[in-house]
C-alpha cells in the first residue's frame, strides 16, 4: 500500500504561498513601474501647472506690483479693481466678438471638410492628411505669414494682388478700422489652423455612424443630401458636435497669438490675455492685478462652458 501525506489542517502548501509570493511581488513591481513612468509627468503638473495656479491665487490678493513676495494684503481690491477697469473690459468684448466669429465658423468649416473627405474614395489618408496638417503649424508662424504674405497693407501682398487684378484698390488689413478688416485677417488665421483638428473628430463621428441607416431612410423615400444629413447624419453627430462647440469656445477665450503678433497691443482689438500679458509682464509689472484677472477670466470659461453644456444638453444619457 502506499502511504499518502496529507497537510495537516491551516497550513498552506508550499506551492501555493510561493504562487501567491509570486503574485504579490508582480503587483508591487507593476506599482513601482506605474509610478516610474507617470513621477516625471506628475512632478511637471505639480511643478508648472498647479503650483502657479496656486501662487497666482495668492498673489490676487496681495499688493504684487514689482514683486512675487508681497506682503500687503488687499483683499478683494485686485478683483474689483479688474472688473472696473475700462480696458479689461473693452478685452472681454473683444473676444466675445472674437468667439462669436470663430467659433461656428469652424464649426461649419470642419464639418463640411469631414463630409467631403468621408466622400472621397480615392486617396482619403492623403487629403486627410492634407487638411489636418495645418495643426502642427505655430501659431506664430502662420500669423507672421498672414501678416507679412497674405494680407499685407501694401500692394504687393497676394490679397491685395488678387484685388488689383479686378481693379480694387489696396486695403490696409491690419489698420483700417471701418470697415474692421483686421477681423478677417485673424478668423481666417485661426479658421486655417484649427478646422483640421476638428474635421478629424467629425470624420471619425460619421465613420462610426451605421450605413444602414442610410439604405433604410432612402427605402422610406428621404431623398440624399440635406434631407438625409438633416434627419439622419446631424442627430446622429450630436455629441461631436456638442464636444467640438465647447472646444472651440475655449480655445477662442485663449486666443493670444494670433492676436499678438498680428495686432500687437492695440485697443481696439485686444483679448484679455494680451490685455493681462501687458499688466503683468510690461512697465508696470502688477502681478496682483494680473493675477486677479486671469481667475475672473478661468472663472467665466468655466461658468460659459457649463451653461454651454448644460444648453446643448452635453453629458445626457443619450450622448
């Protein structure tokens, strides 16, 4: 007979608590591998992101002319003094105007782009390409371009070549104030540089969308083209289009480049950012002031984005 060895009863077998040794060792050195990778992208976000937002915070409350270590307290008299202040108002209105402009603008843009590479059977990676490459283009670049090529005041710029050709005098783009011309140089240098971007969410929206769908409502007599993109293709791109409006409204309220380096300081068109660039980091070096009205700016990109959510219905159940 041959004798068999039980384990005497609460003891584990060897080999199980070296499986589960095993396992846990794995699962600390996966820890430790997760935390070696993201440490540096974390201490980056700590380092210069949070920690300024913090001390800008701190700094809105302090008389901060000239200094990043104030010691006088002011209280709320940064806020109040920014929300008085005929300049820093006259910015918000600009870019409103600004985010009234660009923001369907690209909207249409990029949806009629993402349309008409859907469509295309032909070379599709290439146009895609095509359109979306712009995205990668600085900001200040394409407005040194836009400035100095395109809408150049004098005649030598191609536009106001293209307008001698038919007898049109020149036009000082960037300096003519009526009609404000300076506007369709700045939509169209962020038109150009952002409507790729948003063609890539579209055209991904309307990839996904089931193609029968459409062999059905043309069964039920809808007729191809705005009747079938108006009933079946638009509702069904609703939470896109949800996410690309709040998207460009952001990036319209932090629109600095473009502005800068076409326009500079000037008044007539100036977005809070250059406004509150020129307070902070110009003569007078206020950083209480300026650190004051970049929250009031965080403050209404926020409450506008939510009240844009909420309208457009954006996280409901159906999205």
């Amino acid at each position: 007979m041959s004798e068999q060895t039980t384990a005497a009863p609460g003891v584990r077998p060897a080999t199980g608590r070296l499986r589960s040794a095993n396992s846990t060792r794995a699962i600390h050195g996966q820890r430790r591998a997760f935390w070696l990778f993201i440490a540096p992208f974390l201490i980056g976000l700590v380092v210069f992101v949070y920690f300024p937002i913090a001390w800008s915070a701190f700094l809105s409350f302090f008389d901060a002319q000239g200094t990043v270590t104030p010691t006088k307290f002011v209280g709320l008299g940064n806020y109040t003094t920014m929300l008085t202040d005929k300049a820093f108002v006259s910015s918000l209105v600009t870019f409103s105007a600004f985010a009234l402009l660009i923001v369907p603008t690209t909207f249409v843009m990029s949806l009629f782009l993402a349309m008409l590479v859907n469509r295309v059977r032909v070379a599709r990676a290439f146009f895609r390409s095509v359109f979306f490459l712009p995205t990668a283009c600085s900001y200040v670049v394409a407005s040194l371009i836009w400035k100095l090529s395109i809408f150049n005041g004098v005649r030598f710029g191609m536009a106001n070549t293209l307008l001698g050709w038919i007898g049109v005098e020149p036009i000082s783009w960037l300096a003519s104030l009526d009609p404000p011309w300076y506007w369709l140089v700045i939509v169209t240098a962020r038109l150009w540089l952002q409507a790729g971007f948003y063609m890539i969410l579209f055209l991904a929206a309307l990839q996904n969308i089931n193609p029968e769908l459409y062999e059905a409502a043309y069964v039920d007599g809808a007729k191809p083209g705005w009747q079938v993109f108006r009933h079946i293709t638009l509702p069904l791109l609703r939470p896109t289009s949800i996410s690309v409006l709040l998207l460009c409204l952001i990036a319209a309220y932090q629109a600095f480049d473009e502005f800068y380096n076409l326009l500079g300081a000037v008044e007539y068109a100036r977005p809070p950012l250059v406004y509150l660039y020129h307070l902070a980091l110009g003569s007078q070096q206020n950083f209480g002031l300026g650190s004051a009205g970049s929250l009031i700016l965080a403050a209404i990109i926020a409450v506008v984005t939510v009240l844009q959510g909420k309208i457009l219905g954006f996280g409901k159940p159906g999205d």
